[in-house]
C-alpha cells in the first residue's frame, strides 16, 4: 500500500478523517518521519518513525491539537539528533516508567493538563488527596485493573457517585499518561464498569424553605446569609455566586453578567428585586473586589460556606439537601409556576444541542419575568 502523504497544516489535520477500524497512518510531506495516527475514535497523535541502529523506532511526541505541527516538527528534529548521538528517547521513557509512581504521573497530568486546560482543576486535586492515596506510592508498572476495581468498589460502597468521578479522574490520567508517551500499555481503567447513578432531583418545597428563610435570619453571618439567598434567587452556580464581582454587575440595567460559566459560555443573570436589595445594602458596607469577600481566603471571595449551610439546614431541620440544591429549587420552582423548559434552560443558563438555538432567540424578558413569578412564590411559601 502506498504511503499516505499531506502537508501538515492546522487545516489539513482537521479534516483528516478516522478509519473505520484499525490505525490510519498519515505521513508529514515536509518533515521526514513525522507522523500522525489517526485512531477510530478520531484521536490524532504526532509520532516520528526512524531507523536507529538498524531497527525501526517509533517515538510518540504528543496529540493534536494540544501540540501544533510547528512544535511537533520541532520535537521531530530533536529527536533525531538524539537518534544520531545513539540516544533512544524511549530507553529514557522506560526508564521513567519504570521510576514514577502515580503520584508522579499525577503531578504530570496536573502540570501539563489539568491546571492548563481545566477551570475546576482543584476538583481532581482534592478527588487525589481524599480517595487515591491508595495508588499513590506505586509504581506504574505495579498498578492493575484489579488494583484500580478494588479501590472503585471500596468507595462505592458508601459513595457511588465519588467512586465514579475517581474512576473517570484516574483513566484521564492515564490516558494523558499514553499521550504524553509515558505509558505505552493499555489504560488499567478500561473493562471496569461504573455503578449506576440516581440522577438527582432535591429541592426545597414550600414547607422547607419558610424553615429556611425562618433559619437564614438567625445566621450570624451577614455574608453566609446574604450568599445563599443570591444562590436561590439567582438560580447560579455555586462557583460563580462565591466568585461575584462588582464589575460584572450592572444594578441600574439589573443584570449580572458570567463571563465564563462551567459549560464554557457567557451568562447574563436578570436581578430580581430582593436581589437587588441585598446587592445594594451589600455594596454600601464592603470596599472589596468581591460581592462576598473571605477574610483569610486566598482567592480573596468566600470559598466553602459548608459549616454555615450546616448550622441553617440543622437549623431549619431539613435533610439531604446540598448548597446546589438552591440552583435546582430555582429551576423547580419555575417550572411549577409555569415557565416553558426554554425559559427555565437560558436562565440556568444549561447547555443542551437541541435547544442552543431556541435559548439564542430568547430575550431576557420572558426570562426575568419567570425568575421573578418563582422568586414570588417561594418568598410567599417561606413567608417572607
């Protein structure tokens, strides 16, 4: 079969199409033994294939487009140099290999993928610190399905939703780990099955939140209190309520704008009356950057208001619930009130490929008045 031969551009690896079945093998028409594989799931990744000492090597530089092709002829001519001062770059990865425990590898995965490409890396750090201790120390050869199956049936067995994310968080390790060309065997993730999860539908019904707002107003903290009525009010994130600017609010258009939400687009939030209350009265007594500010926070905003959530729901003797659950009681109550799932959508502000080009036609209007109708009821139901 005849070699397959482009120039590689930006443009020409984008439109290379995945096979079928097998491997496709597409060869760099400027820089000589450069390569791209192509596998069936459409992921694409630089190598170089050279003779070296009279036997071919196949040396893996890293994925496109993370790397671009101006950086991997780059590492393509490096490591020809190296192959012709008689060093094999993959003696020195198995050396590596055979040297790093997951601990390592993870550092790696942070450094060169996580804290670069992830808004919520400190998820997968504190995933590591609180569950993967048992992988910590291994070396990488050492470590099997079994290993990873057992330490995913041990957290299950009290947390089936946190077995999962880690189970997920150490197969994107090592899968970063095969694209960085520190592991060449298969992902030890694959085979293991997920447990099924319960999709989670608590909110706060009519009962509860007069308990609620009754336990809000015996908060000592004026900045907790202040926070998990905005939570509520606003339907928003909790990362994005914690990180509120004054610079992105606009009190007299009445809106708030993200400029980045988890799902990686803009989001402009109507403020409705009690919120504006609160933002008023707030920005009056705090000269800080923040809407909520944490005195001893390295981010300069309040950070994890748990104990405080803790004191209100013990307070207001409700179970089960979780800050997220506000954002959810927003969107419950919404539909209950009578908004359309549209309108409910664009004010979460939710994500969904069959309805991105109905929420881009709506204004905000129709969107303001459905937070407000919910706002109204649930201040009515809490008795406020």
């Amino acid at each position: 079969m005849a070699k397959e031969s482009v120039n590689f551009t930006k443009a020409n690896l984008e439109q290379l199409a995945a096979p079928d079945t097998g491997r496709r093998y597409v060869h760099d028409a400027k820089e000589s033994g450069l390569v791209v594989q192509v596998t069936p799931a459409g992921r694409k990744t630089f190598q170089l294939y050279k003779k070296h000492q009279g036997r071919p090597v196949r040396v893996t530089i890293g994925t496109f487009p993370d790397l671009t092709v101006e950086q991997a002829r780059k590492r393509a001519r490096e490591i020809k140099v190296e192959l012709s001062n008689g060093e094999n770059p993959n003696d020195k990865l198995k050396q590596q290999r055979q040297e790093m425990t997951f601990a390592d590898l993870f550092n790696e995965y942070m450094e060169r993928h996580a804290k670069v490409k992830k808004r919520s890396w400190q998820e997968d750090q504190n995933q590591f610190d609180r569950y993967l201790a048992p992988l910590a120390n291994k070396r990488l050869s050492t470590i099997t399905r079994q290993d990873i199956g057992t330490l995913h049936s041990r957290i299950g067995k009290t947390a089936k939703t946190a077995a999962n994310r880690c189970l997920a968080l150490v197969s994107s390790v090592f899968g970063r780990a095969i694209e960085f060309g520190l592991w060449e065997s298969l992902n030890p993730c694959l085979g293991i099955k997920k447990f099924s999860e319960q999709s989670r539908d608590r909110f706060l019904s009519a009962d509860e939140l007069g308990r609620f707002f009754q336990a809000l107003e015996q908060e000592p903290s004026s900045t907790a209190r202040d926070f998990f009525l905005v939570a509520l009010l606003t339907g928003a994130r909790r990362a994005n309520v914690l990180s509120m600017r004054w610079s992105d609010l606009d009190l007299k258009a009445e809106t708030w704008r993200i400029p980045e939400t988890k799902n990686g687009t803009p989001q402009t939030v109507p403020l409705v009356g009690p919120v504006l209350e609160i933002l008023q009265a707030r920005r009056k007594a705090t000269s800080s950057f923040f809407v909520f500010p944490g005195k001893q926070s390295a981010s300069g905003h309040l950070e994890e208001p748990k104990r405080a959530w803790k004191r209100i729901c013990q307070a207001a003797g409700i179970d089960g619930a979780r800050i997220h659950d506000l954002r959810r009681t927003m969107g419950s109550w919404q539909a209950m009130t009578g908004a359309s799932l549209p309108i409910i959508g664009r004010s979460l502000n939710h994500k969904s490929a069959s309805t991105t080009t109905i929420y881009a036609r709506l204004d905000l209007d129709p969107v303001r008045g459905a937070m407000e109708t919910a706002a109204a009821a649930m201040l009515e139901a809490g008795g406020k």
